[in-house]
C-alpha cells in the first residue's frame, strides 16, 4: 500500500519568511502526489501535483514542489510567507490499486504565520 | 462552472439514528470519491463510486454505505450511528477517476452525533 508521512503537526513562520513543510512518500510503484490546503470549515483546495513529468511543479498561490525519488521526498515550499497561507495543509498520493483512484493523505501540517 | 456542492452542511443527529448526506459533482464529472474526517484518525478514504458502480472501498464497517444516480450525483448513508461518526465528511469528484484526475472537493457536511 501506498503511503505519505507528513513531519511536523505545526510549523510556524514569520510574515515574509520561508515556508517548508515536509512530505515523504513509500509506494511500491512511480506515485502520482498532491498537495492540499484546507482553511477552516472549509473542503480540500489542490495546491499542485506531481504526476511525473517535471520533477519542479509549481502550484497556486506561490506555492512549489520537488520530487526527489532518491529521498522519496515531495516537500512543499513557498518563498515568502503571507497572513493568508495559515491553513492546514495535506500531502496526498494516489492509490490506483483494486480500480478506482483513491487519496491516501498524510496527516496534515497546521502552518501558523505572524507577524 | 459550479463546484461541488454537499448538502446539509451541518447535521445534528442521536445515537442509534441513521442519516443520508448528499453530493453533487462537478459537471461532467463522473467519479465520486467520499472521506471522512476527524481529528484522532485524519482523512480517511470510504468510497468511490463511478458510472454507479462502486469501484473501491476502504475499510469502514457495512453502516457506512452509498450510492451514485444516473446523473453522477451520490449519497452515503450511515446507519445506527455511533459518537464516533461525528466528522467532517468530504466528497470529491474527478473526472473519470483515473490517477492523474485530480479531485475536487466539497465544503463537507459536518456531522455531530449526540
């Protein structure tokens, strides 16, 4: 079965600073990966995916991502933190295996930003 | 184009009740995936459904159940419900449900079980 690990429940970054939240990967085959925000009371909003074409993808809202099969790695990064990037985020793969796709998710990186 | 839309959003029920939560896809899109979500056990796959047919399943018990119409529109249905069903339940639809089909996803409907 396929699986992500997110490392770190919370991180919290200053207005304008670095955001790097983590994201590893186990799937016995090439994965297909995502990354998701969740705003309170709020559904799923995809931010980008990895589908095996360019190893760099970038997502909305400045947001990019790597993929790094030597480090089974798809950390989320985005230069410059804003007020409005406080949400939950999610790291997903998808699990094509039985038929039917379905989303394996990590368990999620609540992303705290101040001033 | 419209999103995907849930209704209710929020739900009050009691122990031993059953319930029926809606979702109506994106148009065009003809898979339906539901998750639940809480804050012990994170987002859990239940079901996805595509042409009405149920095409995976995760491992949830025989209470938790759905269904797809005709015009790719589901609804899941929770019998006797227990405390622990109290959750965000989310749906999301794709395309055809293939694994580069990204999935949409609804606002949710928050359920509390009393």
């Amino acid at each position: 079965a396929q699986s992500v690990t997110q490392l770190g429940s919370h991180v919290s970054v200053s207005e304008g600073a670095l955001v790097l939240l983590r994201c590893n990967y186990s799937s016995s085959v090439p994965p297909y990966l995502f990354w998701y925000v969740q705003y309170p009371n709020q559904g799923l909003q995809l931010l980008l995916k990895y589908t095996s074409a360019a190893t760099l993808v970038k997502g909305i809202n400045g947001f990019e991502a790597e993929f790094k099969k030597s480090e089974t790695s798809f950390h989320l990064t985005k230069p410059s933190a804003h007020m409005s990037d406080a949400a939950e985020y999610f790291c997903a793969v998808s699990d094509f295996t039985g038929g039917g796709n379905k989303l394996t998710f990590g368990t999620g990186t609540q992303l705290k930003v101040e001033l | 184009k419209a999103g995907v839309t849930q209704t209710p959003r929020y739900l009050i029920k009691t122990r031993g009740q059953q319930v029926t939560l809606s979702c109506s896809p994106i148009s065009g899109h003809r898979s339906v995936s539901w998750y639940q979500q809480t804050p012990g056990q994170g987002l859990q796959f239940l079901f996805e459904y595509f042409s009405e047919t149920q095409r995976n399943k995760g491992n949830f018990p025989g209470r938790f159940s759905g269904r797809q119409f005709s015009n790719s529109r589901s609804e899941m249905n929770v019998s006797t419900l227990e405390l622990g069903d109290s959750a965000l339940y989310l749906c999301a639809s794709s395309l055809t449900g293939g694994r580069v089909n990204e999935q949409f996803f609804g606002p949710g409907t928050r359920l509390t079980v009393l």
